[in-house]
C-alpha cells in the first residue's frame, strides 16, 4: 500500500492519476474481503482528491466522496469507516452542502462512538449545526423543545386547472404520515400530512389559499407540541402521489383531476401571486405564443397512488397564462385545527442526494477507445431530413451504438407498434424544455467550460428554432443563469401542460477519452453506466439509484415510458446522423434510461439529451464553437418534428 502512496506523489498527468485509480481498483477486485480492501477503497478516495487539487475538475472530487462513502458502507465495522465518513463530510462542508456533512457526522458520533475520529466530528458538527441552523442529533442537544424539533419551511406550489404540485420543505430529515379524509358535515375531503418532531414557525400557519379548482387551499399548523400537519383541503381530484427527496429535505404531493371551476381566461402574461408577503414568489415567465402555432439511508416504502374519483374526461387546455407559481410566507392568526381520524403508517419513497459515483465497467471499456480527430466544421448546412423509422410491432429502444437492448422496457398498451397517443392521433403543440442546473449549480466543468451556461445557450436556440421553423409554441423552465429545484422543473412542465418536455445536460466522465452523444427517457437503470449519468445529474449516488428502483417502478408506472422512448430514438438518432453529415466525427452512445428525478412525474413524453461530454478535451473544444451548439439545436428540432410526423402517420394509418 505505500508503494501505491509513492506512485500518487509521483505522479504528473491526469492519465497517470488515472492508472493508479485502476490499479487500486483492481487490489480491490482482487479480493475485496482482504484486510487491504478498505484502505484500497480509502486510496482511490484519496487519489481523486488529489487529482481535484492538481486538475480542479469537479468530477474527480464527485468521485473522491463516493469511494469515502463506500468504506463506510462496505466496512462499517472497520477502523477506517470513521476516517472515510470524516473525510467525505470535510468535503461536503468545502462544498457549502453543510446539511449533507453534519449528517456525515452524525453518523461518526452514532455509529463510530468509541473511534478516533469522534471528538474531531463533534467539534466540527456543533460548528456546523450552529453556523449553519441545522438542529444537532439528540446526544448533542440541549434539554430546550427547540432544540429537539425539526423546522418545517413554507410551502411552494405549482398549479394549472387538472394538476397542482405541493413541496413541503424541512430543515432535516423527518418521519411523516398521511391520510385521506371523506367530506364530512362542513368539513371538506381532505388529504393532511403529519411530520413528526416538528415545528412550524407561527409566521407560517395561515391558510394558503389556491383555489385552481382541485384544491381550496393548505393549511399548515402545529397540531400538537411536537407535530406539524399539513393539511390540503379538496376541491376535485383524481388521483395523488407523495414522495420526498433528501439534500435538502423535502415531501413533493402531486394532485391531479379535472378541475370544478373554470378559470377565468386573462390577457397579458401571468403575474406572481400579490398575496404573498415575506418571500418573493418563483415567476414562471410565458413566452407569447406563436402564430399558427448513488443507499446512505435505506427506502422505507413505496410510493402513495390511489385513485380517488375515477375521471377519464380530459380537461379543456387551459390558457398558459392562468398557470400558478408561489411560495408562501405570510404571518399567522391561526392555527390547523386537529383532524379526527386514524394514523396512517408512513408512505415514504426515499431518494437521497449524494454525489456521483466512480466510472462504470462500459465506461473503463470506453477509455480504450482511441479518439478520433474531430475536424474544424464548415459553416452550418440545411438540416437533413433524418428520421429514425420504427417498424410496425417492434417495441425495444436502440441503445448502445445501436444494439437492441433486451431489458428495456417492454412496451404495453399498442397495438402493431402504434401507440396509445398514435391511435388517438394527438399531436404536438406545447413543448417545455429544460436547460439543466443553472444559478448555484454549475453542472459538470472542465476545461474553463460551465454546463450550465453551454445547456442554456443550446436550449434558447433550440426554442427559436421550434418556433419559427416548425411553428410549436415553446417556453423554457429558465431563461437565465437561475437555480431551480428539480422538482420545480417538471411542475413547470406539467402546470403548462406541455406535450413534450426536453432536458439539455452536457455530460461528464472521470476518463478524458469517453466521448459521445445519448439521450435517456424515464425507466429503471438496466445497466451501470446509465446508473452512473443519472446519478450525477440527480446529485445522488449510483447506490441510491439502484435501491430505489423497486419503489420507483410503482411511481412510474403512470408516466409515457413507450412514447418517451420513441421521442429519445428520433432526437438521439437525428442528432447524431446530423452532425456527422455536417462533418463532426461524432460517436453515438445510443438511447438508454435511467430514473431521472427531472423527468419524475411528468405528464408527457419526456426526455433527456447528453450533446456532449465538457471533460473529452476535443468535445469540450466543439462546445465553445456556436456552429457547433447551433447545430445540435437543429437537430434536436428536427428529431422532434420527425416524432411528431411519425405519431401523425401512425394515427392515419
């Protein structure tokens, strides 16, 4: 082992660094129950921060906390899991994710109490929890309430006339119940959550009233010394769904129906709701419309999905304008007043953000690849016509440089390999697309380059693009360098009832050498690389994503897999035949899926586009060309025309 030491000092480039993670790896591999496993898993977390040090690239400091992670996963019991879990809080501290390292270091002081690392975690845990008002673990608190409970923040909500999504926020991780109430005398039907040791600040408990036709309104009080109940008084829903994400701690409730009321149609755009006091309301900003047209803490349950009152009508289109986005803060006179019912057991569905995860076998595989020069392209052509056609009955997705993969979704509900919305002939009018992270969240950097400043360049031109070329009326989730949950993201989607929705990311990978273009729909992870892109774009860790795939197969089990699909083949397949037409030497990594939290919930097709990757030293060059970014623009246009005519001639058949 100190011999691998002396290699790290020694070495000079990123390959270097690189080959003494493979060779750790492999003393790992080579038998992961010898007693220099843990300190081989310990080095390469090492190595990796090391090489952020030297290379400044944030991948490699991902990497770094997910092998710190693993020793204390893997060896809990062993004398350096303590070291490992010090470690990785010390670097989600560097990192400003403070509730993320005092949870770390909690864990030293619960599990690791007679380690040495024990005085170290509760020193710098009080540092944290006081600096930062995150609430110490119950060994550390005070003998005060305050000190004991939870704080339950104001809730936000995004809201049309047929879908209303709630987030329910909170200072640290909590327990919670929910229970579906009958209407009863003058008591309306009504769903209330219930978070255990909890407070909420009475600044917070007036009614919040939303009146969108499913719900009146929510109400928040503390119903009694120690619990705080949330309460979502009905007007007409369908159906709900209830989950909750970590990093920061929230419960998101998605409500869907036909609204009672109809809403009155204005003119002009939209305006923030004025009856919020305290904390500024998120705008969603319409655009006009265009004329002719990786597990730290185990799953407790699965998700919450029970139909209510049966609707099959489909609602009328609502005006874009009549869309509601509003957080609340206004001071109380009031508090939720106790509901009379059973307690539910909890209903949980547990997806906890940590960091990236290290590089999958295909992703090793990749690296053997010799890249291939990549020529200085010509000034944009005409964009070709290429369309991925999809012969009748066959139902898998293409992934993989084009190999069918066999544990992709099977596709349900077609017919001859026509679906649903085919036989239906619903076309495309909408569309919502995504420029991922944004504001505080960079996304993946290399070489000078942001991803979140590429995505957006990308995603404004792809708008205009699908505006004055192909005539669909198209909004972004955000128009500038701006953070918003991911959450938010897809609410957005939903409250403006898009007919598609495209999330732009650029890629990342730990190896230079890994290259490409791939685009992922919604579905369980079928194999590790997948895993390991939506684990970075989650902020989570590729072991999270595969524990909860059991609980997110239920969750999803409403959500457009099959047209999703068919959407991810025309965009991938367009965009790669498009660039290479124009000259670029493009490798295509094919059409996969994965549970992107993005994409969880939304309502209509959706899917996730990966242009390039910033940490390839050629692609990253390509990334700062506007030929180049115009280019993909028009071919990810011209995949979603193609899917569209594809569906219309479908339906005509």
């Amino acid at each position: 082992m100190r011999q691998y030491e002396g290699n790290v000092r020694a070495a000079q480039d990123r390959d270097s660094w690189l080959e003494l993670v493979r060779q750790s790896r492999q003393l790992y591999l080579k038998n992961p129950k010898d007693e220099q496993a843990p300190a081989a898993l310990l080095l390469m977390g090492q190595i990796h921060r090391g090489m952020f040090g030297r290379f400044r690239q944030t991948v490699d400091l991902d990497e770094s906390q997910g092998y710190f992670l693993d020793v204390a996963r893997v060896f809990p019991k062993h004398a350096l899991a303590d070291d490992a879990l010090y470690t990785a809080a010390e670097i989600a501290s560097e990192r400003g994710d403070y509730a993320r390292a005092a949870e770390l270091l909690t864990r030293i002081v619960q599990q690791h109490a007679h380690g040495d690392r024990v005085g170290q975690a509760t020193v710098l845990l009080k540092k944290i929890c006081v600096d930062h008002n995150i609430p110490l673990p119950e060994q550390l608190r005070d003998p005060t309430p305050s000190g004991q409970l939870a704080t339950v923040l104001p809730v936000k909500y995004w809201s049309s006339n047929d879908y209303t999504r709630i987030v329910i926020r909170a200072s640290q991780q909590v327990k919670f119940s929910s229970q579906l109430l009958e209407e009863v005398d003058d008591q309306p039907r009504r769903l209330y959550l219930d978070f255990n040791n909890s407070f909420i600040d009475p600044k917070y408990r007036t009614p919040i009233p939303i009146e969108d036709g499913l719900l009146k309104r929510v109400r928040t009080g503390q119903f009694n010394p120690s619990t705080v109940r949330v309460v979502l008084d009905i007007e007409s829903i369908s159906d709900y769904k209830i989950f909750n994400l970590k990093d920061p701690f929230r419960v998101v409730v998605d409500v869907q129906g036909k609204a009672k009321m109809k809403l009155v149609e204005s003119k002009g755009k939209p305006e923030a709701d004025s009856r919020v006091v305290g904390v500024p309301p998120p705008v969603v900003d319409t655009p006009p419309l265009v004329d002719g047209r990786p597990p730290a803490v185990p799953l407790e349950a699965g998700p919450i999905d029970r139909p209510a009152v049966p609707d099959k009508t489909l609602p009328p289109l609502p005006p874009l304008d009549k869309i509601v986005a509003s957080e609340r803060s206004v001071p109380a006179d009031k508090a939720v007043e106790p509901e009379k019912a059973v307690p539910a057991a909890p209903l949980v569905v547990e997806l906890d953000d940590q960091k990236k995860r290290k590089p999958s076998e295909a992703g090793k595989a990749a690296e053997t690849n010799k890249t291939a020069e990549v020529r200085k392209p010509p000034e944009p052509e005409p964009v070709p016509k290429v369309a991925a056609k999809l012969p009748s009955g066959k139902t898998s997705v293409q992934s993989n440089g084009g190999k069918k993969n066999g544990k992709a979704a099977a596709v349900k509900g077609s017919q001859n390999g026509i679906t649903l919305a085919q036989q239906l002939g619903l076309g495309v009018r909408r569309i919502v697309i995504d420029p991922g992270h944004g504001g505080k969240d960079p996304g993946a950097t290399a070489f000078g380059l942001q991803e979140k400043d590429i995505v957006l360049q990308v995603s404004k031109k792809l708008a205009e693009i699908l505006r004055q070329r192909y005539g669909y009326e198209v909004s972004l989730t955000r128009e500038d360098d701006s953070f918003h949950d991911l959450e938010e993201r897809t609410a957005i989607a939903n409250t403006r009832q898009a007919d598609l929705f495209l999330s732009i990311h650029v890629n990342a990978h730990p190896s230079p050498k890994v290259r490409g273009i791939e685009t992922f729909f919604l579905n369980l992870a079928t194999n590790e690389e997948a895993m390991r892109v939506a684990a970075r774009e989650n902020a989570t860790s590729s072991h999270n994503i595969s524990d909860m795939q059991n609980i997110l197969a239920d969750l999803m089990k409403n959500s457009k897999i099959q047209e999703s699909s068919r959407l991810a083949e025309f965009v991938q397949d367009n965009m790669v035949q498009g660039l290479r037409q124009a000259k670029y030497t493009t490798k295509s990594l094919g059409v996969k899926q994965a549970p992107f939290y993005v994409l969880l919930g939304a309502q209509m097709p959706a899917v996730l586009a990966e242009i390039s990757f910033v940490s390839h030293p050629e692609e990253a060059e390509l990334l700062r060309q506007d030929a180049y970014l115009e280019r993909i623009a028009q071919q990810i246009a011209a995949g979603v025309a193609a899917y569209t005519q594809h569906a219309t001639t479908a339906a005509l058949r």
